[in-house]
C-alpha cells in the first residue's frame, strides 16, 4: 500500500467538461479522500493505482484538462506537514462509523 496525492484541473467552460469535472471528483472520491476541492489522498495497492489511473485518464480530456499523481509512498507521515482547518484522516487507522 502507497499513498498517492491526486490532483486535477478540468476545464468547464462548457458543460462536457462541467460533466468532466463531476466525473473525475466522483472517481476520487471512490478511491480516497478529498482534502482540497481537486486534490485526494488515496492509500491504494499498485492494482488499485493502476485502476484509479486508468478510470481518470479515461475521463480526461488531455488537451483540455491536467490530471498529476504524486507518489508519497509508505512513509508518507514524514513527508506531509499540514497546517489549518479540515485535518486529514489516518488512512491506516480504524474507521469508526
């Protein structure tokens, strides 16, 4: 398991890429959690990554849109310091419904 940072910018100028746009939030929101408007953390195996890259690239218009995946890796603690309202959530810890 790794964790990788999502980040997207879909042009909406029209309403395809207003479509775009939900689409590709909806497929990160499948995969991880959300901690700025077109930013996810996902904590994924290589199969999921792969999965989630493929499914993006799908709904992406590349000459249009940018799609980035930053790969912390395992020891993602020491390579993320946050600061300010909306803390992010253990992604290794228990999930208390």
């Amino acid at each position: 398991m790794m964790l990788v940072l999502v980040t997207y910018d879909v042009s909406t100028l029209d309403r395809a890429g207003q479509r775009r746009l939900r689409q590709v939030a909806k497929i990160c929101l499948n995969h991880g959690q959300r901690v700025q408007n077109s930013v996810f953390e996902c904590w994924l195996s290589n199969e999921h990554f792969v999965s989630l890259k493929q499914q993006l690239l799908e709904a992406i218009k590349i000459d249009e849109d940018s799609l980035r995946f930053y790969m912390l890796g395992k020891n993602w603690e020491y390579k993320v310091e946050h600061f300010g309202t909306k803390p992010s959530l253990n992604l290794e810890g228990p999930l208390i419904i």
